[in-house]
C-alpha cells in the first residue's frame, strides 16, 4: 500500500514547462474574431510571483509565491481537473450553448469541450483579463477559438460585444445555460442571468422578424440542395455522400451542414437556399423549421426554434408581415437552355424531401411539424414502419452505399487480413443513461440485461414485452405505472439487446482467439477499439459480424459489404427478408447465423476464404443500390 504524501509535500512547487509559442498562436486564433480583445489581451503582463506549475492532480496554472505569503494556485483551487469534474457531474449533458461566469484556472472549459458537440459553444464572461492571459499561456485553444466554440467576452459591456457577434453571425444561438461555479457571488450569477436572458429576446426579435429578399442579379438555380442541421452524425454521413453522389451526375450541389456554433440556428441556411433556388431540396433528418417554398416569391421569416428563444409577439409577427411584403419575388427555378446542358433531377422545381434516419423515438425532430409540401423518406424499413405507426406517411429511401466504396478491389480489403469487423452502433445501456432510477427498476434492470445476453443465439430472438413479463414473475416486482412500463420496453429494444449482442460478438471472437474491431459508435464503451467513422478507415478484416438490432439495416454493414467482407449477423426464426427491403438479402448477401456454432463456422470459412462467393454476390447486387440511383429514383410518382 502506497503511503499517503505528508501533508507538507502538498505545498512542494511541481515545476510544469509552458511553450512560449502558445500565448502568440491562441492570440492569432482570437484575432480572427475578437481583434479587439486579442489586442488587449497582448498587452497583458503576468505578475513576477507567478510560476508556471503544475496542480495536484496534473492540470497546468500559475502559483502565486509572494513573500510572507502561502503559495497559493491560480483559479482557486490545486486540483482544478478534479473540481471541474465534480462541478460538471450534476450538469445534465446537453447539446445547447453553455456560459462560464469565470475562467478559473481553464478546467471546466476544457472539460465542456469534450462534452459538448461541435455545434456547441462556450461563452466565457470573465471580468479579469489577467484571468483571460494565464490561461492563453496554459491551454491549447485554437482550434475551439477558430471554430467559434470558446467565445470570450470583453469585460466591459459584453451586453454591446455580444449583440454586435450575434448580429454579425446569424447562425449562432446566445448560450441557454449559465453554469454556477465555486467562488463566483450569487449577485454575479444574477447579473449574468439576466444579461443572457436580455440576449436571447433581442436576438429573437431580430430573427424572428427578419426579412429574406431575394438576390439582386438572378442566378442559374442549383440542381441539389442537400441539409443536415440536426445534431445525428449518421444523417450528416448521409448528407455527405447524397451531395457526392449529386456530382457525381453532374448536378449543381449546394451542402449545408451543422458542423460548428455558428450554423446551429437555420437563418443562414435558409438565405443561402433562397439565393441559390435549388429545384430540389433533400434534408437528412429534419429542415429547418418551416422551410420555404424556393419555387415561390419569399414571404418569409424565420420563426424562433422551439426551445431556444421566446416567441415573437403578436405585433413582431405582424411588422414581419409587413417588411416581407416588400421582398422581390423569385422566378420559378426551371433549369434554361442557355444556362448549359447539365442533367438536373426530373421532379418538380422546389422539390422538398426529408430523410429520416431514426425512428420518432429516437430523434427530437419527430416533435416538429413537416410542412405539408414536404415528402419523408425513410432510410430503412425499421424506419417506415416506426414512422407509419406514428402517423405519417413515409416512402421507401432506404440506405445506400458510395460508389468509390464499390470502386475499391474487394482483395485489398482481405490481403492479410487477421481480425474481424463488429459493426453496428452501440448504445449505453448503463442504468443511468436509461434513467433507471428506482430500487425496483435496477433490479429488473440488471436481470434483463443477463437474460437477454443468454438468449442472443437462440431460436427465438427477445422480444421486449414478453422479456419484462417474465422477469417481473421471477423476480415478483412488477410495474405499474403504464408510462414507465413502455418506455421501459422501449429500452429494452433500443439498448440492452444491442449491447448484449455486441457482448456475444466480442466473445465469440476472444474464444476463437481473434482480434476485433469496432465499426460504428460506442464500441469503446464495451471495450473494443473503434474505427474513425468520418471518413471511415480501410481496414484488412476477413469477416464481419453485424449486430443487426434494433434496425438490422445501416450504413455501416452496407459499406462493408461493399467493400468485399464477408458479413455475418445474429439469426433467429422470428426475423424476415423484408426486414432488409431488397438491399441485402439473408443467405444469400450475408450469412444468418442461428446459434453459435453457426457463428464459429462462419469465422472459420472466411478466414479460409469459402465464404468469398457470398462477398462477391453482395457486392455485385449493391451496384443497383448506390445513392447516384437512389437520387434518379426521387422523380417517379409513389401510389
């Protein structure tokens, strides 16, 4: 047992070396948006008392050593990655903007940028800008200063700063949380509550009465408009290779995607759909919220997005009304002769379609309204059916695959290959993500999941209503309440089969004493290396196994089907062809496996190369199946 540090060593100095490069190069970053501050800031002297160090638990600051005096650590704390921790703990994750009232010593922003996504922002209202220069010294904060993800604020008037930012960059939203920190007064915090709420309802005044005119000079219309503002990194995926694919047949393609702060809410979007007058717009899981029509004059403002800003009063409505008026109208943006011979699609102009990737369950958009003009695509049949049972009417658009990934030899996926795929997502199935709380609830929790991970290769695959049943007789707890009970079930679906079949994946492959790898989100959660997923890496594997649940069909197992690899996935008597809607078929583009014996037989085979042929088929049929075709499939009447 290591003995515990005398309590005098917590006070010994632990030197930590700063490159001198980094202070310049974070003020270069914050000079492209804030030239003000990043001037100001360079004229910042630290104090002589003040020595590079590192904390207790590691994290780089500045010790304060003046004569007389106790060393004391910059930012109030010695262990400031640990407090940062324990402050961040009882924060709900959220993909929304947050505010820090205080720079401390740089640990909770550094902590909000690992958790927040990249369409997420952190705005910081320190007072001190000695604060704003130690930390420049400390921490690497280019790349999030670049991106506009760490907005720092001048001490005077950030109210003025931040109005002129939200002006200039229509696609930022003003930070919807303020986090408390230790040290910061409550009259702070209050000060800083209202200026955040004062932000919000000016920036939806402006934006909800904004008015979009048309361009003054015409332009040719685009071809293709293809979106992907919802936070869903498997339709931003999609939105990539549509746009791809637009080029590849000669379309004109306008890509727009949620990729950083300043394009979370829709304004910009919609301006540069109506300059452009694209004759058809795709967006992958949800548009923005009443898209207009770009085949019509554009009356329109933006509306507030729900959840963000308050709504626009009766009299904003009305003054928008009246400023919309006044937009010239947009010709209908028919493809002329003597703007070229281009292909563009054969659908009428203004065509808008929207691609749902996710089941209603499983993605907020579900809540919105779809304009009536809108007509939703479903990119598998899992999909259709969800959306069909919530009411709305869906056409089949199902998952595709990328011509350069049929373009690629199926021999260089294969040549000395020693390791398997696993592919398939893989959620958290930790009661806490589930929000299981209750005593009860974990017990029946944790009895599901080892009933469920026994039952993966049997003949009849779990099902959830009838799973819960029969842990409730065991176990002699039952629920209830109607709402928990469902989305119990729900969860049962959508997170312990999953993961409990990506166990038995895992298992069959360390028992067969062979190397995995993960291909799809959440495989590190489960103890697997993961591949990149954006672009996703070439890999040299003899065989795959698909988790196949709760939707069997994805993106990922059609790439690697394309890409030659032989695909196995977890079979039982229960499950249908139809499952696959015509993109793969079972035995005879993948192998079903029943048992796990059949499983091990699979591996064996393609590792010895007999389960080629299969390869070769699949790939062959997902040459009729590539997004190019799913785009000319777009024009023809559905009944």
């Amino acid at each position: 047992m290591t003995p515990a540090p005398a309590l005098q060593s917590l006070d010994d100095y632990r030197p930590c070396e700063l490159d001198p490069r980094l202070f310049a190069e974070n003020l270069a970053a914050l000079r492209i948006h804030a030239p003000d501050l990043a001037q100001r800031l360079a004229r910042v002297e630290l104090p002589p008392a003040w020595r590079p160090a590192r904390a207790l638990d590691g994290w780089p600051l500045f010790r304060t050593e003046r004569s007389g005096e106790p060393p004391q650590y910059f930012g109030g704390s010695a262990a400031p990655s640990t407090r940062a921790a324990a402050v961040l703990s009882i924060v709900p994750e959220s993909d929304r903007n947050v505010a820090l009232p205080a720079m401390l010593a740089g640990a909770e922003l550094s902590l909000l940028l690992r958790r927040l996504p990249p369409h997420a922002a952190v705005f910081v209202f320190e007072i001190d800008p000695l604060a704003l220069a130690a930390v420049l010294r400390t921490q690497d904060l280019r790349v999030p200063l670049q991106a506009r993800r760490v907005i720092l604020t001048l001490p005077e008037e950030p109210d003025r700063m931040l109005d002129a930012l939200l002006i200039r960059e229509e696609g930022l939203l003003p930070p919807a949380t303020l986090l408390r920190l230790p040290g910061v007064p409550e009259e702070r915090i209050a000060e800083l509550q209202a200026l955040c709420e004062r932000l919000s309802q000016r920036c939806t005044k402006r934006r909800s009465t904004a008015v979009l005119d048309p361009p003054a000079a015409a332009e040719p219309p685009t071809d293709l408009a293809v979106l992907s503002l919802s936070a869903s990194a498997t339709a931003g995926r999609a939105a990539v290779e549509l746009a791809e694919a637009g080029r590849e047949l000669g379309l004109t393609v306008l890509h727009r995607a949620l990729c950083a702060p300043i394009d979370a809410f829709p304004l910009p979007h919609v301006r540069a759909l109506i300059g452009r007058r694209p004759v058809l717009v795709i967006s992958c899981e949800s548009a923005p919220p009443h898209l207009p029509s770009t085949a019509a004059p554009p009356d329109y403002c933006v509306p507030s997005e729900a959840g963000q800003f308050p709504e626009p009063t009766r009299d904003d409505r009305a003054a928008a009304s009246r400023g919309a008026s006044r937009g010239r109208p947009v010709e209908s943006p028919g493809r002329s002769s003597e703007h070229g011979a281009q292909p563009s699609p054969s659908c009428a102009p203004g065509a808008r379609f929207e691609l749902r990737c996710h089941p209603p369950s499983q993605t907020l958009a579900s809540a919105a309204p779809m304009d009536a003009d809108t007509e939703v695509l479903a990119a598998s049949p899992f999909v259709e059916r969800a959306w069909r049972a919530a009411g709305r009417h869906v056409r089949p658009f199902y998952w595709a695959v990328r011509a350069a990934d049929l373009a690629d030899p199926p021999a260089d996926r294969r040549r000395g290959a020693s390791c398997v795929l696993l592919v398939g997502d893989v959620p958290d199935d930790s009661e806490a993500a589930a929000g299981v709380i209750h005593p009860t609830h974990r017990i029946l929790w944790r009895e599901l999941q080892r009933r469920v991970r026994e039952s993966v290769f049997q003949q009849r695959r779990p099902e959830p209503v009838g799973l819960l049943d029969s842990v409730e007789r065991a176990t002699g707890m039952r629920i209830s309440d109607e709402p928990t009970r469902a989305a119990l079930i729900r969860a049962i679906a959508d997170r312990i089969v999953p993961v409990a079949i990506a166990h038995r994946l895992i298992d069959l492959c360390v028992d067969a004493a062979i190397p995995c790898v993960g291909l799809g989100p959440g495989w590190q959660r489960v103890g697997v290396a993961a591949l990149r997923a954006d672009p996703p890496q070439r890999v040299a594997a003899f065989a795959a196994l698909a988790i196949g649940a709760p939707d069997p069909l994805t993106p990922d197992l059609l790439r690697v089907a394309a890409w030659g690899i032989p695909v196995g996935m977890p079979w039982s008597g229960e499950r249908s062809i139809a499952e696959f809607g015509g993109v793969l078929c079972p035995a005879a583009h993948f192998h079903p496996l029943a048992s796990t014996g059949a499983a091990n037989e699979f591996l064996r085979g393609a590792r010895a190369g007999r389960e080629c042929p299969i390869a070769r088929a699949a790939r062959e049929h997902l040459k009729q199946h590539t997004w190019s075709h799913r785009l000319r499939t777009l024009h023809q009447p559905q009944p």
